[in-house]
C-alpha cells in the first residue's frame, strides 16, 4: 500500500465520527454543485426527481357518477316496466319527452329529438338537412371515427380539412377545400374536446360557397360562442350523452334545431311512427309532419325512458361542474408551463369561447423527438397515469387508422404533424385536489426523466 494512502487512512480514522461527516457534506455539496454548472439545474432537478417518483393510483377513466334522484327514477321506471318512450298517456307524462324539453331550454334550440347515441344524431342531422347517396362532407381531419363513419352511415363521401396545433380546423384550408370541391354542399365541424374554431369565418366561408353548416357538439355542452351555447351557428347540431361526455347515460345523443323540418324528419326516422309525434313536446306540429311517417324509414333509434331519467339531474348541474373543470385546468396548465413549458405547450382557446375543460391537451415540443416523445408515454404510464398520443397508429381519433373513409391523395401534412406530438389526458370530476398535483408531478417528472437521459435536442 502507498505511504500516502496509508496516512489518509490513519488521519481519518483518529478524526471523531461528527468531523468525518461534516466533511463528507461539504464535498457532497461540492460536488452537486460542479455538476449542476455542468449539466444545468433542470437536468439536476431530474436526477434527484428520478429517486422521488410520484405514482398516481386513481382509475383515470372513472366517469361522472348518476345523482340519486336519476337512480331513483330510474328505478321506479324498471318498478313499473314503462321504459319505452311511447308507453306515456302523453308527452308530459315522457321521461324523454322531458328530457328533451330541458335539453332544448338549456342549448336554447327551438327543437329537440333524443337519440340512442350521438352518432345516431350525427348521421341524422345530415340526412335531415338533405344529403344524398354520394354527397361530399367537408369534417375535420382531427376528429373520432365516429364522424367518418356517421358520413359514411349517411351515405356521404368524407373530405377531410385540416386541423391546427390548437386542435380545430384550420380556416384557410377551409377555404381552398371549398374551392377544390365546388360539388360541396355541406360542412360538418366537429369540436374535438369542446375546443371551437373561429366560428364566425366558418359560417361566413359556408354562406359564400352555398354550404350547409352541420354541427357535432359531442364534446361542447357547456360551451358557449360569443354569449350563445355551441350549435346555434350551424343549422343542426348534435350532443352526446356517452359516458365521457358532460352529461352521462352510458349511450346516447341528442338532435337540436331550429328547423321545423329538419326536426320533424328526425323523429319519424328515430322512431315516431304513426301518430306517435303527439308525445314529444319539442317536435313541430302534425302540420309539419303531414304524412312523412309513411315516406321515409324508421330506423328505431329512440332513446329509452332509463337513458333519459339518468340525464335529468344532471343538465341541472352542467354550469356548475364546468366552474369546478376550469378552474382545475387553469391550475394544472399553470403549473406545467411555469415547471416544464420548454417542452410541451398548451392549445389556446378561439377567443369568443367560453370552454369547458374537463380533459387536457398539449403538444411535445418539436425539440423531443420520436423515440423521446415514447419514452414520455411509457414514462407517465408506469407511473399510474395514462396519456394518449392522439397520432398513435391504434387512436381511433388518427385519420389514418379510417380506411373505411380515406383521405385519399391528400396528405393532410398540417394535422399529420400536430397528431405527433398533441397528447390528452382526461380530467375525472371525482378526483380530489391532491390527485390533480400528483397528476402534474407525474406529467413534469416523466418529461425532465426523458430529458435528463436522452438530452434535449
């Protein structure tokens, strides 16, 4: 052994125990200090995240739960086996038939017509406004499967228009689509996860070109444009009741317009048979309806009586629950630009839009690339937090996965590299408030973790 080597050791075995220690501080300090001037205190902050990882043990796919008064209803209505909406003595006397008089109070349409499912709405609201065999849509190229399908349902030809880095369709593609296919006659826009374009310039560029403007509203209850609630811009809208939606009955949808016509076709093709139109109580007169029960199909797609009594309570406390869902947002989506904005950023609300923000969206920054941007995914989701890649080759909400409906020659480049990088991650109302920081810590640790061992490009 070395003589020098041999003195250290002696030297520190004769020091006292709190000496040794003081000294074994001080050059851990040292240490800890030259790397942060090496690798920089972020990638600092990483590594020692990366022996503290917060874990998240709540089921992220828990919906809003039925108020008691719905379960009570609904009860009582399985009690007395009337769950068919036309075994009433009136429309009074119709779960549904109030429904829909309360869904048309609160959105402030004229009409309402309640549905087994929102595609179901979707699919009638284009066949109501006209559309024929072979008829060209214009939809978002960011959308679900369920609108592609719903077109195809209709027996409509889909032709996608982009969508940006906020998650809406893009106005100028817009109008070039309305140039290129002059056969047009309708435009169906979706607003994915309750996020509304420039609604105004949409219906100003569908008015220019003779294009019927159709509205899904799946994702929007609660949202309003401009002081009005979503889905008064188009001529027909249509609303969910899915069970991810702000209203919840497993299944269902909901058809609104200010269009006699349109209403009245609606309900005959759901179901209002014969003289059945009588027990509604948002559907136009028999004036209206004359002999169409006789022209066009029934397609029995009425909601039941139970969909209908789980809904009830429910509209009661849509404005309430949006409060509670943005006021979160704004706190999770402070939190990560102020911890982790160099690497991700948040959609922007079309100004004029009063959202409802029960899930949440951000893009990866361009800088993470592909291999980093799976790192993230895998990172949050080993650590309880599922977090979806819109542009995964599995999400139903990626245009590429619609073979059923193509996009044909059209690359779609702008909405190709917003699937990238756009992530979502749903918001449950159940959740506590420490849940939502765990949430936060989950979504910044996995980003510095990734960072921190692949680099930042």
């Amino acid at each position: 052994m070395p003589t020098s080597t041999r003195s250290t050791r002696c030297a520190c075995a004769a020091m006292p125990s709190n000496v040794i220690a003081i000294i074994s501080a001080t050059l851990l300090i040292m240490v800890t200090s030259a790397l942060s001037l090496l690798i920089g205190p972020t990638t600092t902050a990483a590594a020692a995240a990366a022996r503290h990882r917060t874990i998240l043990n709540r089921d992220i796919m828990i919906p809003d739960p039925v108020p008691q008064s719905g379960i009570d209803e609904a009860i009582s209505l399985m009690q007395s086996g009337r769950m068919y909406r036309y075994n009433a003595k009136d429309a009074s006397s119709s779960v549904v038939s109030l429904c829909e008089h309360e869904i048309a109070q609160y959105t402030g349409h004229k009409y309402c017509v309640a549905l087994n499912s929102c595609g179901s709405a979707i699919m009638l609201m284009m066949k109501c406004a006209g559309l024929l065999p072979g008829d060209e849509v214009l939809c978002n190229a960011f959308t679900f499967g369920a609108v592609p399908s719903a077109i195809e349902h209709a027996g409509g030809k889909a032709v996608y228009v982009e969508s940006d880095s906020n998650l809406v369709m893009d106005i100028t593609d817009l109008e070039k689509k309305l140039v290129e296919y002059p056969n047009c006659k309708y435009c169906l826009i979706s607003h994915m996860r309750g996020k509304l374009t420039d609604m105004d310039a949409v219906k100003d560029a569908c008015d220019r070109h003779s294009v019927t403007l159709l509205e899904d509203c799946a994702h929007s209850l609660g949202v309003y444009w401009n002081g009005q609630h979503s889905g008064h811009i188009g001529k027909v809208a249509a609303f969910s009741s899915q069970s991810y939606k702000m209203i919840n009955s497993g299944e269902g949808g909901f058809l609104v317009t200010d269009d006699a016509s349109i209403a009245a076709n609606c309900a005959v093709y759901a179901g209002a048979y014969e003289g059945l139109s009588a027990k509604h109580l948002t559907v136009p007169g028999p004036e209206i309806f004359m002999d169409l029960p006789t022209q066009i199909p029934n397609y029995s797609l009425r909601m039941s009586e139970l969909a209908a009594a789980v809904i009830r309570p429910q509209i009661l406390t849509i404005d309430e629950r949006r409060e509670k869902y943005n006021a979160r947002y704004d706190y999770i989506t402070d939190q990560l630009v102020r911890r982790v904005g160099q690497y991700l950023s948040i959609p922007v609300d079309t100004p004029g839009t009063i959202p409802v923000h029960d899930s949440l969206q951000f893009n990866l920054s361009h800088e993470l690339n592909h291999e980093q941007v799976q790192q993230f995914l895998e990172e949050c989701a080993i650590h309880g937090l599922k977090v979806d890649l819109f542009g995964a080759k599995s999400n139903a909400r990626n245009f590429v996965n619609w073979k059923f409906a193509p996009a044909g020659d059209d690359p779609l480049p702008m909405t190709t590299e917003m699937l990238k990088r756009a992530c979502d991650v749903r918001l449950p109302l159940m959740w506590d408030d420490e849940d939502f920081d765990d949430l936060v810590n989950v979504l910044c640790e996995s980003l510095d973790a990734v960072v921190y061992n692949t680099g930042f490009e």
